[in-house]
C-alpha cells in the first residue's frame, strides 16, 4: 500500500482508442483489444479468450485461465461487443484456431506471451498522444478501470468482482486514490447504521 499504482485518466484511454482509425485489418482488431482490456481483463486472460466465449446475446467474456484460478464472467459493453464483431468479419486472420486474437505477423495464430499485446496497448496510447515512461500495456488499462470506477463512487466489492479480485484487500490500493471520499467506497458495516 506504500505506492499507488500507475494509472492513466479515464479520458485519455478514451481518446487512445477514439484515434485509431479503420484502415487496415490491424487497426480494425487493435481497438478491439483495448476495449476489451478496458473491462479488467488481464493480459493473459485476454490472449486465452476463444470465440466460444463470447456471449452475444447476454453481452459477456467468459474469463477462463484466471490469475485466481477461477472462471469469471465480465461484461461486454456494446461499443466493445461492436469492435470485437467488426473484428471477427472483418480482420480475423481466416485461420483455424479457436483464439479471438489472433497475430497477423507470420505464422498466423494466438498471442503465445504478453508482450504483443502489450506492444498493442502501447503503441496506441503513445498514438493517441499519451506519454508513457516505462510503464505501459494491458495492466496499465486495468489500473486506470480500477481507478476510474473508484472516483465514480463504485462499491469496492463491485470493483473486486470485476477485476477478479479473491480478497477485498488486493482492491483496496485503488481506494487511495479516492481518499476524499473514504466513507463512499467502504463496504457497510455489518450490523451497522445505514
């Protein structure tokens, strides 16, 4: 707890993603990829999503591979949803694999380590005038979600559900980041005076 972790502004996420334009099969699957990293996903739990897991109709990402070791469900919010279909009929490499992302760099496939889609993420704030020192990548979308959800006043269970959290306790960095607002994101005391 003795550093907040790094986060970008909510509106500079947006407009990293809001720069990308549609030109090229590459630049239809990146925003695809940011939007879905900015629901919490982690870097891993995103390369190990396969088109299985996707539910449409209900509008949610079945999480499998978790840093927990448990399966969870995050939602698919529509602008996401609308990115990752634009994706699929439109860029997916035409390979048989059951990975929703996927490598256009020779030989075609799924993400095998972090580090491309790190790359992704990087590449596009740095494109959407963002200046990163040396952090940057997937995880640094997850903190600025954490971060952003926090200061919106969300109960701090909520933002542990989300981000897959097994304690309360791992969350609990982001609230350092509302200290004005301590008594809003605490959980209620059992018990106690509502």
């Amino acid at each position: 707890m003795a550093h907040l972790p790094p986060r970008l502004a909510w509106d500079d996420v947006r407009r990293a993603i809001d720069a990308i334009g549609a030109t090229t099969p590459v630049d239809i699957r990146d925003p695809a990829v940011l939007l879905l990293a900015t629901t919490g996903i982690r870097n891993g739990e995103l390369r190990a999503i396969q088109l299985q897991d996707i539910d449409w109709r209900a509008g949610e990402v079945f999480v499998r591979r978790t840093k927990g070791k448990r399966d969870r469900v995050a939602p698919l919010l529509e602008e996401t949803g609308a990115a990752l279909a634009d994706y699929i009929l439109r860029a997916r490499p035409k390979v048989d694999s059951p990975y929703l992302f996927l490598s256009f760099t020779p030989p075609l496939g799924p993400f095998k380590c972090a580090s491309p889609v790190s790359r992704i993420v990087r590449k596009r704030l740095r494109h959407g005038g963002i200046e990163l020192g040396r952090v940057g990548g997937a995880h640094l979308l997850r903190h600025s979600l954490a971060t952003q959800l926090v200061r919106q006043r969300r109960p701090i269970n909520e933002v542990a559900d989300l981000l897959g959290h097994q304690s309360i306790n791992t969350t609990a960095l982001y609230v350092k980041v509302a200290t004005s607002q301590p008594a809003e994101v605490a959980l209620p005391f059992p018990g106690g005076v509502a």
